[in-house]
C-alpha cells in the first residue's frame, strides 16, 4: 500500500494591510472545495510536492518557490475539529488585484505610498492508502459489466 495526498478544499481571506497599523478591513474571499473546484483536485504522493506545486500553480506566493523551500511558505496548523484532514495556511501580501507584489512593491507600501492587501490561505489536505490492483481484477470488474468488446 500506498499513501496519496488530496486537497479537500481550499479558502483565501484577502484583508487591507497597512505597515503601521497592521491588517485591517476585510475586502474579498473565495473557496474552493472539492465538489466546485476549479483547480485541478488530483493526487499527490507527498505532502512536500502538493504544497509546491499548489503554491505555484494556484496559490498566490510571493515568490515562484521551490520544494525544499515549503516550510517557508507554509504552516501546518493544529486544528482539533479536523478528524481526517490537515490543515496548511499561508499568508503573503498582494496587489489591489490579488496579484503578487515585488520588492518595490514591498518598500512604496512601507513608505506609505501603496495600499497592499493581506491574502491568507488556507489549504485543507486528507491522505488515503492506496493498494495496487492486479490487471487480473480489473479485467474481472470490466467482465462484469457486460459491455460487449469492439
């Protein structure tokens, strides 16, 4: 057997952040799960490459980041009420697009001189075992369906 990783949902809260008085009014949300998801809900074989490749992909980062740089953009939160899932949060700055920022960005913001915005992201994941099925069983369950063969 197996274990495979899956994204059981995914929820972004996007808040007005100000350098000097932290962060502030919420201004958008948006959530995906796994039954309206519009990212692609496939399997992963290790936790590492499923936050990397989310985090590129889908999530915004601050940076293009790499797998071995997880744990600088993730971290695992404890969450008594998940019986079967783990819970991962992120939280980077953005744009008034929800688009990532550069440093420049980063220092008029500081300045005073741009309004950023907060995005956190929470990424909820739940791991199954796998067991590898035999070509024998599988032509079984296909047998039993009686679908004549072309």
């Amino acid at each position: 057997m197996k274990k495979i990783y899956k994204i059981t949902g995914c929820t972004t809260d996007v808040h007005e952040d100000s350098y000097k008085d932290g962060e502030g009014a919420f201004c958008n949300n948006w959530s995906i799960r796994e039954t309206n998801a519009p990212l692609e809900l496939k399997e992963y074989p290790s936790l590492k490459e499923l936050l990397a490749e989310v985090g590129e992909k889908y999530l915004i980062l601050p940076y293009k980041q790499k797998a071995e740089e997880i744990e600088k953009y993730w971290f695992h939160f404890e969450d008594p009420d998940l019986k079967d899932e783990l819970r991962f949060d992120n939280d980077c700055m953005v744009d008034v697009n929800n688009e990532r920022i550069d440093d420049n960005d980063l220092a008029k913001w500081k300045k005073g001189k741009m309004k950023l915005y907060n995005a956190h992201t929470v990424l909820y994941v739940k791991a199954f075992l796998v067991e590898d099925v035999k070509l024998e069983d599988m032509e079984k369950d296909a047998n039993d369906l009686k679908i004549e063969y072309c």
